[in-house]
C-alpha cells in the first residue's frame, strides 16, 4: 500500500478539509545529530465517516498527505508512520473499528488523554 491507497492530496489543499480535527500523534524520523529529517503526524477528523484518519509526512518544501480508513492504517505500510508519531496506542481501537465496533470521538480522545496526559488539540 502507498499513498494511492487512501485519498491522496499531494503538494494541494484539501477541498473538503474538515472542521473538526483532532492531532493524535506527531513526530520525526530525524537523528537527533541531524537537522533534516521526515515530520509525520496523524490527525483524526470524527465527522468523515469513511476515512477519518489524516496522514502527512513533510520534509523541507515538500509534503504529501491523504485522508484513509482504520484498515488503510493497520496495513504493514504505515507501521513507521505509526512508531514515528508514538501512536502505537491507536492500534488497539483500529482493530475494533475494523472488525465492525463502533469507535466514537470520545473514546479516541480519552485513550490520546490516558496515553499523553494532556487533550488532544483541535486543529483550526
């Protein structure tokens, strides 16, 4: 799976961005010696009911970003998207909404408060 496998927006804006957005993980694959490196973060839009989950990975000018299902992120592609964030956390509730359980906002956002110990903040 690549990029291609959810709905890929690449160096372009979002014309159906959500209002509602939810950061659930955020990090580098950057060495600390080094200055240059891979940003990736995973955000959660609760009201996109087909793919509620957004990916973007930057470095320097460039960025790619997609919005993709529970099942897109559990696929063996996104495991470094996954560690770099530190979003191991989400796993668990990926697999329940997979199998067919409903996963509400609030139960993501209260495991994301149990894991950081802090809110998740809303994007604007």
């Amino acid at each position: 799976m690549s990029w291609t496998g959810g709905t890929l927006c690449c160096r372009l804006l979002f014309l159906d961005m959500p209002k509602e957005i939810y950061v659930l993980g955020q990090g580098s694959s950057c060495p600390k010696t080094s200055k240059r490196g891979w940003v990736y973060r995973i955000e959660y839009a609760p009201n996109n009911a087909k793919t509620p989950f957004l990916l973007y990975e930057t470095v320097a000018n460039d960025a790619m970003r997609g919005k993709f299902s529970a099942e897109h992120l559990l696929c063996s592609d996104w495991n470094n998207h996954i560690k770099y964030t530190k979003s191991e956390w989400l796993i668990p509730l990926l697999k329940r909404m997979v199998a067919g359980e409903h996963v509400d906002k609030t139960e993501i956002l209260t495991a994301y408060q149990f894991n950081y110990g802090h809110q998740s903040k809303l994007r604007v």
